[in-house]
C-alpha cells in the first residue's frame, strides 16, 4: 500500500471518528499517534509531555526519540 493510500485512510478513520475527539488524549490516540506510525516512528519513540529545566513549566508535548 502506498503512502498516500494510508494516509487516506487514516483520514477516513478521523472523518468516521471526529466527534470523539473531546480531549487531548482522544486526538493523541486518534490522529497524532498514528500519524506518527505512518510517518515511520515506532509508538516508543514518541515522547509525551517531558517536562525539563527547573521549572515544570518548562515543557514538550511531543517529542521523538531516535537513535
């Protein structure tokens, strides 16, 4: 299958599945995860909410891990 056709499916699956995207966790799992996936990355490569410096308001939402 062709990227282009997986993406179309994915796209398809997030029309079919829209309402349900309440929450950052439901659009996590919904869209930015398997986005990711079709772009190549294993799910333990992507990093969610990692909090550094001295400050916890010092943060990523995402982030990617390659080595």
């Amino acid at each position: 299958m062709q990227f282009k056709d997986k993406l179309d499916e994915l796209l398809e699956v997030i029309q079919e599945k829209g309402d349900f995207l309440e929450n950052e966790e439901n659009t996590k799992e919904l869209v930015i995860l398997p986005l990711f996936q079709l772009l190549g990355y294993k799910h333990n490569q992507i990093i969610f909410n990692i909090q550094f410096g001295n400050s916890s308001k010092e943060k990523l939402d995402i982030a990617i891990y390659k080595n």
